[in-house]
C-alpha cells in the first residue's frame, strides 16, 4: 500500500471538471484507490464518491492505492489534484 498527503489545487476543488479528470485519470490504473478527507473515504474511481467527501482548494487529503500500479497511480494523482488551475 502507497499512501501520500496533498493539498487540493484546483479553485473548483474536487468537484465538476477536475474531480472528472481525476476519476479517469484513476480509471486508468488498476489498483483499488481512495482519496480520505476528515476521515471520510472515497473510491476514487466514482465521481459521486468523490464530491461527497466536499473537498476544497486548500484542503489536505490523503490519496492511497493498493496494488500492482499503486505508486504510478499515487503519483499520477497526487500531482493532477495538487496542480493550481488557471
């Protein structure tokens, strides 16, 4: 298991658009992913799951993976989310 914290860099947070890129991007790989905000976790690979957690420009979460690819997939979306949008 491959864990990393990160704090959220889109101004949208991890809604709409950047929480689409970020569920395809996880799509991409196939260990079991979760993003946990406040306790809370989520499948990062459920769009739905992922607005619940309510994350916002600014907040720190945690993106763990757990598999054949989790230190690609941990990397690959630590590096979108934390990304300031223009």
């Amino acid at each position: 298991m491959v864990e990393r914290q990160t704090t959220v860099g889109p101004a949208e947070g991890l809604h709409a658009r950047p929480a689409a890129r970020f569920v395809r991007t996880a799509r991409q790989f196939v260990s079991d992913i979760k993003v946990i905000k406040d306790g809370k976790e989520a499948n990062a690979k459920s769009p739905l799951s992922l607005m619940t957690l309510a994350a916002k420009k600014g907040h720190q979460i945690t993106i763990r993976a757990e598999g054949a690819d989790e230190q690609a997939a941990v990397d690959a979306l630590v590096e979108l989310i934390s990304r300031e949008e223009e």
